[in-house]
C-alpha cells in the first residue's frame, strides 16, 4: 500500500526530487560555500508572508531534520501591522508547510505611513533592527534573510546604474549595532525564477507586499529602480545567455589592481594614494 503524505511532505518531497537541482543543491552550495550554518548556532528565520521567506523557512526546517551540523533554529515573524486578511494568510501557509512560525508585534507601519516620499527605507532599517533585537532576545547568534541569487545581481547592477559605485550584497555579514550577531542569506545562489516555479507549480499564494503605504498609494511598479534594473538584465539574457552569472562571478573575482578608487571598513582610498602605495 503506497504511503499518504501531507501536502507539506508532498512539497518537501518535491524539493528533494523535482526542484533539487535548481533549489535544494543551490541551496546545500551557499551553506557551504559561505559557511553560513556551523554548530552551535541559533538561528532566526525571518519571515515576511512573502515567497522567498516562506522557502526559506521550509528548506532550513528541512536541513534541522536531514543534517549533520547540530544546530537550533526558530521561526520568526515580525507584524508590522498586517491587515487580517494579510496576516491570515501567513499564517495558513505556514500551517500548509508546517511551520512553527512565532509572531511578535510592532507599530512600524503606523511610523512609517506618514513620512514624505516613500517610507520604503526607512521601514526597512527599522525592520531589520525589531528582528535582531528579538532574534538576540531569543537566544539567537544569526538571522537569516530571503535575498536569493537574483537580488544578487539585481543590487550588485543597481549600484552602478543609480548609485555610482561597485557594491555587492554579501552572503553573510556582521551586524554593527547587535554585538555577536551576523546575518546570512541561504538562498543566496538560488535563482528568483525558480522560486517562482516551485510556487506555482504548489498553487501556493504568498504575500507580496503588504505594507500600508502600498495599500493607500498608487504605486507605479514600472518606475522601481529595482524592477527596471531586473528587466534590463533580463534584456540582456537575449544577447548574452549567461549574462546572470556573469555578474554574480564577477564579484567573487574582482581585481583591485585595476579600480581607481576604493572603499574599506568605511575608509576611501583615491587612485593616487593607490598607485603610491605600488611603490
């Protein structure tokens, strides 16, 4: 008699099986590559309702169970101030994937709604700040992030097209104001398109962006930075098929002999100081 499986096991199994070449491969890369989970460490999953958490939060449940590496992890979730319907459906597709996911409440949104322009940022750092705050409260050493291979990319481009300068998205940082605690990023060679794929072939429906500032505004999608920056890449796909991972090789292969300037622990050297330091 064949085994019945839960619709959880079922997507677990399809990690492992259909998706394990482009997702959970991937995903065993970056966690060795970068170093990113050793033993010993406590780990915060955090969790925003949206696709690439929710993977997230499945493959490190899934790694806890098959790997070697004595680790803890927990599930965490900030409430910014979800409407009902945005928090209800968090926390049905967290019961669908059997996720233990912990809630904890903040007023973010109610700070950030008001601001003059887009609020984005500033949500942002004040986000990032609740969810080391509560990671360290609980114990945690790390939290991990839902940034894939092609935030990678996307960042890494963004910086030179608006920002004027070469500047990546590391698989793992140290956080400066939360002592002891780093940041990792296990989706970090895991394509967005392939997230995409497992969603829907799953019929999954995740959160996009829930904030409040989307729900009162119109908000021109076609003017994000970050969405014209995805699509020129995509562009170039035409022309140059690798053109991906050329970039994302590209910085773990830069060559400093060659740049005119540069940036380290915050300090900026110019070309001239460089080019004496030759000497």
């Amino acid at each position: 008699m064949e085994k019945e499986f839960t619709k959880a096991q079922e997507i677990e199994r399809g990690i492992t099986k259909r998706f394990k070449k482009s997702i959970w491969s991937k995903f065993i890369l970056a966690l060795k590559e970068y170093k990113l989970v050793n033993d010993g460490d406590k780990i915060a999953v955090c969790i925003s309702g949206g696709k690439d958490s929710m993977l997230l939060a499945l493959l490190m449940k899934m790694l806890k169970k098959y790997s070697e590496t004595n680790f803890d992890v927990c599930y965490i979730c900030m409430d910014p101030g979800y409407n009902k319907e945005n928090r209800k459906q968090i926390e049905e597709n967290a019961k669908k994937l059997e996720i233990p996911i912990e809630f904890f409440e903040t007023n973010i949104f109610d700070s950030v709604v008001n601001l003059e322009g887009s609020p984005c940022y500033v949500c942002a750092r004040m986000r990032r700040g609740y969810l080391y705050n509560e990671a360290k409260n609980r114990g945690c050493n790390k939290i991990a992030l839902g940034h894939h291979f092609t935030d990678v990319i996307t960042t890494t481009v963004m910086g030179m097209l608006y920002g004027a300068q070469l500047q990546a998205m590391p698989p793992k940082l140290k956080s400066q104001n939360f002592e002891g605690m780093e940041l990792i990023r296990p989706l970090y060679c895991v394509n967005e398109d392939d997230i995409c794929l497992w969603r829907d072939a799953n019929k999954l429906k995740f959160l996009n962006c829930a904030c409040r500032f989307t729900e009162v505004c119109a908000v021109d999608e076609t003017a994000s930075a970050r969405l014209q920056t995805k699509n020129f890449i995509k562009s170039l796909k035409n022309k140059i098929p690798d053109v991906e991972h050329h970039i994302f090789k590209s910085i773990h292969n830069v060559n400093i002999d060659t740049f005119v300037g540069v940036k380290e622990d915050g300090k900026y050297f110019d070309f001239n100081t460089l080019f004496d330091k030759k000497d």
